[in-house]
C-alpha cells in the first residue's frame, strides 16, 4: 500500500512539473504580443521572463553591441530578439525541427 502511494505521488509530481514547463512556454507566446521594436533588454526580460539563452553577442560596424536573446514558446517554436546598444531592434520566431537525419545517404 505505500509503494501504491508513494508511485502515486511520483506521477502526481511528473504531471504538475509537465503543466508548469508547458505554462511558462505558452506564457513565452501570450506576451510576445506585448513586445514593441524599441524596448530596451530589461524590459523585454521582465516581460518575458529571465529563461532566456543568448544566442549571438558581437559588435557591428560601428562598434555598438549586439546581442540575440531566444525564447522557447513551445516544443517547436524559438523567438530571437536581437539588441542593438540594449534597444530592441528586431525579432522572429523560428520553428525548432526536432527531427533531423544523422546520415544524409538515408535520404538516397
């Protein structure tokens, strides 16, 4: 009977971890809405949240910095957001393939 409950549990706590990744992704989406060309880093991050990776960091001709935060919205979908001197100067959502061919000779 305890093993009975503690499995019970176990999933319990599996389903609540899944509902709440999945909430802060959807979450991710639902504010993009929000998000204007202009806004500085900060506030796109306390917009969207602190679970960003940055995905690029350079200098453009000019010597002013660059910067590319990426979003996860869901299982498939990456937003880029690319600062230019902390402003946001553009943005798109990509479609993550989750299913790529390790061997091309498979495509043949």
């Amino acid at each position: 009977m305890k093993t009975i409950k503690l499995l019970l549990f176990f999933l319990a706590a599996c389903f609540l971890n899944a509902c709440i990744s999945n909430n802060i992704a959807w979450k991710t989406n639902e504010n993009m809405r929000l998000v204007k060309i202009g806004m500085t880093k900060e506030e796109v991050i306390h917009l969207l949240g602190n679970k960003y990776m940055i995905t690029s960091s350079s200098n453009d001709a000019y010597g002013n910095p660059v910067e590319v935060l990426g979003y996860k919205s869901d299982a498939d979908e990456e937003y880029k957001l690319k600062f230019v001197s902390n402003q946001l100067k553009e943005w798109n959502r990509e479609h993550v393939n989750k299913y790529t061919v390790k061997d091309p000779s498979i495509l043949n």
